[in-house]
C-alpha cells in the first residue's frame, strides 16, 4: 500500500468499532456495579469506574501509538517483550502485591498492575515470531515441542502465583496451534469431547451417559453400516468413552479430596453449601435469572446495586449486564463478542504473513476464552475459576493487554500488503 | 520477513473455529434464555435477598365498660424474630448469653424456624425483658437476621370478668392453615369477646416492605412504599358491663361455685356474667401465660369453665312461672283456679312431696309457696289437654312455649362457647319408653323444673327478662357499641316474642313479687325497691342441692332481670335469693345498706 499518512484509513472500522462500543458498555456496567449513592462522580478516581476512566484513556493511548509504530518493530522485537514478560513474571514472584491469596500484581500508586496479562501478549508474539519466520516446511515433533515450550514458560511462572484461572487461559492458544497445523483435528476433537463427558458426568447419572452414547453409536453405526472400517472405529470410540465416563466417576466419588470436589460439585449441583464455596455462583445466577427478558433498567438492578454479587466489577460484571438488561442484554453482548470474533477470523485469514495471523489468532483465542469461561463461570457452565470478561470488565491490565494484542493486529491488518 | 507461507494447507481450520466460536454463543444464550426468560425461581430468589417483609402490628382494640370505664388495654413488649437464611456466621455464646438460654435450645429453635421457613420470620424468642431488648438493640450489627418486633400484650385494669373477656393467644396450627391472615406467632382470641370480637378487635396488619443490602442494612423503602399498606387499630369495644356490679358480684361469689347473670330487659344487655370461681385475666399474658394455663386446667374447681354459659342444671322450682304461664295461655287454669294441695302430689303411682303452706292454693299463692302439687295438677293438664292426637303431639306444642323463652337453644349472644342447654324432645322418651309407653304422669317431674331438662344460669337470666318484659326478649349480648364512632351494635336489635298474652305475664310477674313479699324469698327483700322473683331448689344426686334464684326488679318497670346459682348451698331463698337482692341493690341503688346480709354472704363458702 501507498498510503502511510493516516493511521485509521486502513484500519478496521468493524473491530475499532466493537472495541469502542464493548469498552463503553464495560464501563457504563463497570459504574452500575460500583455505584452507590446519588451524587457519585463519573471521574471520582478513588472508585473503579473513575480508574477505569483512566485505564480506558490511557490503552486509547496506547493503541494510538502501535498505529504510529512502524511495523517492523514488531516482528523485530517479538522476542525481546516475550522476554520481558517472562522476566516481569519472575520479579511478581519476588516483589510483588499479593491481593486474594494471588501474588500476581505490582503496585503502582493507587493502580495494581497484573504482569501475567502481559505475559498473552508475550507469548502471542515469541508464537508468531517462532512459528511464522522459521523455515518448517513440514512440522516436527521438535517444533511442537518448542512451541508448547513458548506456551509452558509463562503458565508454569503463573501458576506459580497461584493463579489457575490466568494459568488455564495459556491453554487458549491451542487454538492457534490447531490453526497453524502444530496440533490436529482429532486431537482437538478428542479434547473438547474429553472436557465435554467430563463435566457430562458429573450432572448426569453415568449409565445414563453410557447409554446415550449407545443408542447415538447405534443408530450412527446403523445409517453408516456399510461402511465397516467406521462402524469399527465408532464402537472402539464407544467403548472408550464407556470406560472414560465410569475412570471420571470413580475418580470423582473416591479420588479426590473433599476440598478439591466442592468448587465442581458447585458447579454440578448449583445451590450445596450457599453460605460458602456456592455463594457467588448462587448471588451470580439469582442476579442474572432475575433479569427476565429486558432486565430492571440500569442503576435498578436490586442485586447489584446492593452488592450482593462480591467482584461484580471485575469478574461478575456480566451479572450486572444479565440483571439490569436482561436477556436482551445478554443477547447484545453475546452478540458482540461472536461478530466482533468472526469478524477477526476473517482479518486473521485474509492476512499473508505467519506472523500477523498468528499474532490475529492469538487474538481470538485469547478473546474467545476468556469470552466463553467468564460467561459460563456467571451462569453455572463451567466452574468459577477467576478470569475477567475482556473489555468490559474492570481491571487495567487485562485490558491493556487485549488492547495491545488487538491494535497490534490491527496494525499488521492495515500493513497487510507490505508483509509477507 | 519469511516468503514461506503456509496457509493453504490449513485454511480449512478457520472454519472449525467459526463455528466453535458461534457454537459457544449459542449455548451460552440458550442458557442464559433459560436461566433469565423461563426459570422464574431466580426472580424469586432475588426478591427473597433483599425485600424485608415488615409487620406492623395494630394495637388490639380496647374494652371499656357501659359507663366509659376502661377495662382492658395494652402495652408494649418486644419479641425476638428470625430470619433463618440471613442469619450468618455469628458469635452464637455471646448471643446465648444475652438471652440468657443455652446452646442447644438455640440451635433446635434455628432448626425448627428454619424448618417453618427460610426467607420468612420467626419468632425466636418471644416478650424478651425490657433489659435484654436495650443489650438488643446495641448489638443488633452483629446478629444478623435477627430483628425484635414490637407487640402488644393486654393489660387489666381490674382483675374481674375473666370469663366475658376471655384471653388472647397465639394462633395455633389449625388456624393458621384455615385463615392466611395469621401467622405463626401471632396472636388471635381464644375466647371470650376477644375471640367473638377478633376481627374487631385485632385490627389489620400493616405490612412495609424495606430493601435491604447484602449486610442486611435497611436501604429504603421498596418502590417508594408503593406496596405498603398500613396497619388498622383495632376497633375499641364498649361492652354492656357495669363494673361496680361486676366487682361486687364476683365480691359476693368468692368461695362459691356457680354463676351470676344480670340483663337488663330493655335491651338484653348482659350486665354482669359472673362464673365462679374465676381467676385474675393477667394470668393469661405474658410469658407465664402456658404454665399458668396448665395450673388453672389442673384445679378441681374448673376456674377455667364458663359456667355462666357451658353448665346445666335442671332449672328446678324457678320454672315454675314458665309452667304456669303456659297453662294460663293454654286456657288449662285461670288465675283464680284454686286447688287443694295435701302436702303430696299422688297420681297413677307418682308421687311428689311439697312443703306445707297455707291451703288452698291459686295461681298466685302457688308461685308465692312454690306449691309442688298445684304445678304438677297444672301440668298434667296442659299435656292431657283434650284436642291433640297424641301425647307427642301435645308436648311438643308445651316444648315449644318452653323454647320460646330461649330455654334449651343457643342464645345466639356475642359471648363464645355458649351451651345449648336441654329440653327432652318426644323422640327421646319415645326411644325411652316406647311411642305408647309414656303419659303425663311419666313426665310430670318437667312440671317442677326437673327431669330431662337442663339450662344454663344466661338462659334463666334470659327467661327472667323475657317475664319481666311481660313476653319479649332481646337477645343477651355484651357489647353494645364497636369502634370510635360509638356505632350501635344493631346485631341486636331483633325482638324475641313470647306466644303468651301478656296479662298473663302481669298475673305471673305479681305472684313472683308476692314470692319475695310474702313468700319464700321474703327475707330477701329490699327496702325501698319491688323486687319480683322465684326460689329454685334444685335436685342434685351427686351432693348438697344447688341454690337458684331468678328476679327482676323493679317488678312494674323492670331494669334488671337476674339469675344466681350457688352450687351445693342448699334452698334457693337461702343462698341465692340474697345474692340477687344484693346485687339489685347495688345496681339500682348504688349503695347496699344491708350490710349483715353482704357479710353472710361473701363470708360463706361452699
């Protein structure tokens, strides 16, 4: 392309618009949750959404300046910040704040700022500059190895600071690995049904599951029947599947410890124990199920407002949206996140260097993951495990590091034709 | 930059993630679909978080006396409620010991209101001390889920018509299952005009919903208190007691069994209803109220039972006016029909006593000398009465005279657990003796007041008004006027006619005034006040003979009829007789000046 002058007329309308529009919801959401008397002000920086304010201002900031960078600074200096993530994880591990038995963040003033959110960004680049400028025509174990390697670092490092839910986020970019043939069909298959009969398992009687699986495998086996090579493969897979439901089962009943068992069965059975481990998930779903189908209005939602949901600027703020808005506000932000992730997809493939899409597809895996576990967790799908709902909820570093990642593809998007 | 490019191979892959991308979306909206548009248990859920449902209690109507003497009131006491959901993790010792109660009664109490209800309140501890609610009130922050509601308990400003009153008491299980307005913990009337009075008296509860936060901190009201209502006092009762009488009957029954009604005949206003022996109505309030209940059930002497209202007794001689009445309707005896008593009534094998007296007797000097013979003559003869088919047929027609004076049916007054009282039916000596097999003869002790009958002291009261009136009666009732207005109680307005012409009556009403001048009652006469009345003796098998005595007075413009029953005391003019005449006095007089007689007898026990 001819035309350097102008860092937005190449840019990505659709996506700068969904940043723009998802960023205003979170903080209008943001407000709502943490609004409590009449008379609040909207840049009262001693509240989060007035340090949001700022968080918001200054990643604007942040992405106008990766428009001005050339792009060369990225592919050049794709190892040097993964390093430098790696390295600002290691002195959180010895310097750092430790909120909510997490040490995960450095102080800085009144603002905390949480390295391993960084670290995505790290390993998104040190992925696209390993992947996309070796000359691997045909992909060896070694290579694997050395990617899952990229990935292993940092998540290790985070897992250190006791952080699961960031630490399972690091798993995301096995999606990126799948795009780029390091990991395969099958195994990916495997996978989501593994984590699929997992949780299967535990809410539903498993000779119920087992039997499911049988009459499924029999009426596939008896529309494929003349195919026997599948017929075969379907009942190996069938007596696999038997076998993983019950291991899962009797791991459940009599392997783990009670203290492991009590955030799942949470998860399973809803409402055990509200006062305790079940609590935020109850106050979670009693928020978001009251919100009927248009929700109570905002700055009317009688959960929020009387904070009965703890974190709900941060990790619940989907509660927010679900109670005040309802379905309809769920539908819209729901909404959102699918066309704004689609719409990535298609700027991933529309690129022609490695490089840019990996870095587009780190994107989304990172986007989409904390998208589906941060909803799930506030509805009861998947087990509350930490992670904030990027862009809208509160919290600096996440969202500057999404911010980051994004205008950072945005970038190479608008150099596409100069990259190869 | 790489020229290597390897896109092709796997470009096909984007469309797996496309596809669990929009997959996720959509499971998560279908789930978010069902959880915010279908399941409505969240909705309720929400509301149970953080809407207090607040009872306001109306203070119970108040009772006061046909002068405008405030009789029965209320203060104020504290009960400590729960809400078992929101009570969290507390310092349970500390909150034990300022109760005062122990670990495990603390515990079964939270079981059992959690049992009853979650999200509603429960009474935890009920009327806690004026101490315990300051202590209370200090620490309330850091008990939550507790709350103390204010209540009110009745208070007395005499200890006197226990029995009229009745008590108020917590709403038992059958109740509350019946009637949605009550709770468990609150309170109803369980007899009495508190409990014929209840939705008078108890008013309507006022219900204020406050939201709360997750502390339980009282946030404000909830839409503005759009669903608010407020609580209605009880209406206040203005009953047709005068204590003074009340007083001095319940003075003049001490150490007696037995019961004293006074109506007046105008309006059937009970004057006084005394039941004895009785016991101070504070006993019923309050945290001593259940085992002072079982103290009470457990004495010999039933303080607990009404007997102005729930026990029967054969009327005895005092129905002898009702007897003569019906035969001077009936056309058996004119007033001057005069018979021959020799001191027995003998006929067909009967045979029944009567003391001596001067003879011949008329219906005048009959009532006067409570003959025996000449009631038991006059008898027979209404039911031999030429002109009926049977004798069935004939008494009933004598039954239903009896009935009309409210003898042997339920009143119908405003008091509760009113006794029918009996008057054999046909039927029943039929079953006895066969259609065929009974006669006059086999009845005749009716004729006397006794036999297969039996009325309690209101209906003889009643009966008496019904004389005075000279054939009418208003039914007896004991409030005359409900709420500030003063309006009228009209319930009662209905007059009850007597199918007896009403000279007839005037010839009763003077034997009965010649029965206290010169007859059997004569030493209970007042001076300075015509009283009319009749001596009853009645039979008792178990012990000593109940004392009975009907009056009213004064005898040509009655303004007080009156029935007394002294169990075990012996003759009628003995015991009772003075008792009425007291009682007469000291309402039409104010001031009885017979004191030998009013020491006799509140002196006597019996």
């Amino acid at each position: 392309m001819t035309n350097r002058s102008g860092i937005f007329d190449n840019i990505d309308k659709t996506v700068l618009f969904l940043f723009l529009l998802m960023t205003g919801i979170g903080w209008v959401n943001i407000f709502s949750a943490e609004y409590s008397a009449p008379g609040g002000q909207i840049l009262d920086l001693s509240a989060s959404y007035g340090k949001q304010m700022i968080w918001i201002g200054t990643a604007m900031l942040a992405a106008a300046a990766i428009l001005i960078i050339d792009v060369r600074f990225f592919t050049n200096f794709a190892w040097v910040i993964y390093v430098l993530t790696i390295l600002a994880l290691v002195a959180v591990l010895i310097w750092g704040t430790e909120i909510n038995a997490t040490k995960a963040w450095f102080r800085v003033g009144g603002l905390a700022i949480q390295p391993s959110e960084f670290a995505k960004y790290g390993v998104a680049m040190a992925l696209a500059s390993f992947i996309g400028s070796k000359r691997i025509r045909k992909t060896t174990n070694m290579h694997r190895a050395r990617a899952f390697l990229i990935i292993l670092l940092p998540a290790v490092l985070v897992l250190l600071q006791k952080d699961v839910g960031t630490t399972l986020v690091f798993a995301s970019f096995v999606l990126v690995l799948f795009r780029e043939g390091f990991v395969g069909r099958l195994t990916l298959f495997f996978l989501g049904l593994a984590i699929f009969l997992f949780i299967l398992t535990l809410m539903v009687n498993e000779f119920i599951i087992i039997g499911s699986l049988a009459i499924i495998s029999i009426i596939t086996g008896t529309i494929m029947r003349k195919k026997h090579a599948f017929v075969a493969q379907l009942t190996i897979l069938f007596l696999l599947t038997s076998a993983y439901v019950l291991t899962v089962d009797y791991a459940f009943e009599n392997v783990l410890q009670s203290h492991h068992k009590a955030r799942i069965e949470v998860l399973v059975y809803g409402d055990a124990d509200l006062q305790g481990a079940g609590y935020n998930l109850h106050q979670s779903k009693i928020a978001i199920g009251s919100g009927g189908l248009t929700g109570k209005g905002f700055l009317q939602g009688t959960q929020t407002q009387f904070n009965f949901i703890p974190e709900q600027s941060t990790d619940f703020i989907f509660c927010t949206i679900g109670e005040e808005w309802g379905f309809a506000g769920s539908f819209v932000v729901i909404g959102l996140f699918s066309v704004l992730l689609l719409r990535l997809i298609t700027l991933a493939e529309r690129q022609k260097s490695t490089f840019s899409r990996i870095i587009g597809y780190s994107t989304i895996s990172v986007l989409f993951t904390h998208f589906a576990i941060n909803i799930g967790m506030t509805i009861g799908l998947v087990p509350v495990i930490g992670i904030p709902l990027p862009l809208i909820s509160y919290g600096g570093s996440s969202l500057w590091a999404l911010t980051l990642l994004l205008f950072t593809f945005l970038k190479l998007d608008t150099r596409r034709m100069d990259m190869n | 930059m790489q020229r290597y490019n390897k896109t092709d191979q796997y470009a096909s892959r984007k469309n797996v993630i496309a596809a669990l991308v929009a997959g996720v979306g959509i499971v998560l909206l279908i789930r978010l679909f069902m959880l915010q548009v279908i399941d409505p248990s969240y909705k309720a859920f929400a509301r149970s978080n953080y809407l207090r449902h607040i009872t306001d209690y109306p203070s119970r109507g108040l009772i006061y006396d046909r002068h405008g003497e405030l009789l029965v009131y209320n203060e104020a006491h504290y009960d400590l409620m729960v809400i078992p959901g929101q009570v969290g993790d507390i310092d349970t010792v500390a909150f034990c010991n300022m109760l005062g109660i122990d670990v495990s009664t603390f515990e079964s109490r939270m079981l059992q209101a959690a049992r009853h209800s979650r999200f509603r309140a429960s009474l935890f501890e009920k009327q806690i001390s004026k101490n315990t609610f300051a202590a209370f009130q200090e620490k309330m922050f850091r008990f939550p889920g507790f709350f103390v509601q204010p209540r009110t308990m009745r208070k007395y400003n005499y200890p006197v018509a226990t029995h009229t009153f009745g008590y108020v008491g917590e709403a038992g299980p059958s109740v509350i299952n019946n009637d949605p307005y009550y709770r468990p913990g609150d309170f109803i009337g369980i007899s009495g005009i508190e409990r014929s009075y209840e939705e008078v008296l108890r008013g309507k509860k006022g219900l204020r919903i406050r939201t709360v936060d997750v502390f339980n901190r009282d946030v404000g009201p909830f839409y503005e208190g759009r669903y608010d209502t407020l609580a209605v006092p009880g209406q206040d009762l203005y009953t047709t007691l005068d204590l003074q009488l009340q007083l001095y009957g319940e003075h003049l029954m001490k150490n007696k069994r037995g019961s004293i009604v006074a109506i007046e005949p105008a309006t059937g206003e009970i004057l006084t209803l005394i039941s004895s022996p009785s016991f101070d109505p504070g006993l019923l309030v309050g945290r001593q109220r259940t085992q002072n209940y079982r103290m009470l059930q457990n004495d010999t002497l039933k303080p607990l039972f009404n007997r102005a209202l729930m026990a029967q007794y054969p009327p005895g001689s005092v129905f002898k006016p009702i007897s003569f009445l019906i035969a001077l309707q009936e056309g058996i005896i004119q007033p001057h029909t005069i018979y021959q008593c020799p001191g027995v009534y003998q006929s067909r094998g009967v045979s029944i006593r009567c003391r001596s007296h001067p003879n011949p007797v008329n219906v005048s000097s009959a009532i006067q000398h409570s003959c025996n013979t000449f009631s038991s003559i006059i008898f027979q003869q209404t039911i031999n009465k030429p002109g009926f088919s049977s004798i069935q047929e004939s008494f009933s027609r004598w039954r239903a005279y009896v009935q009309s004076f409210g003898l042997g049916q339920q009143l119908g007054s405003d008091l509760s657990y009113e006794l029918p009282g009996m008057i054999a039916t046909p039927d029943y000596y039929d079953r006895i003796y066969g259609p065929r097999g009974w006669r006059s003869q086999t009845i005749i002790s009716l004729g006397i007041g006794q036999g297969e009958m039996g009325v309690t002291p209101l209906q003889l009261a009643n009966m008496t008004a019904a004389i005075a009136n000279r054939g009418y009666y208003y039914t007896p009732h004991v409030v005359r006027a409900i709420g500030e207005t003063g309006e009228l109680n009209n319930q009662f307005a209905l007059v009850n006619d007597v199918p007896i012409h009403s000279m007839h009556f005037e010839t009763i009403a003077n034997a009965m005034h010649a029965v206290v001048n010169n007859g059997t009652a004569r030493g209970s006469r007042i001076p300075g006040i015509s009283m009319a009345g009749k001596t009853g003796t009645v039979q008792n098998p178990q012990g000593e003979n109940h004392s009975v005595f009907i009056a009213f007075a004064p005898a040509d413009d009655p303004r007080i009829a009156i029935s007394v029953v002294v169990e075990n005391a012996g003759y009628g003019s003995e015991w009772a007789a003075p008792i009425a005449s007291l009682m007469i006095e000291k309402y039409l007089a104010s001031e009885v000046t017979r004191r030998w007689l009013e020491n006799r007898v509140a002196n006597a026990s019996f």
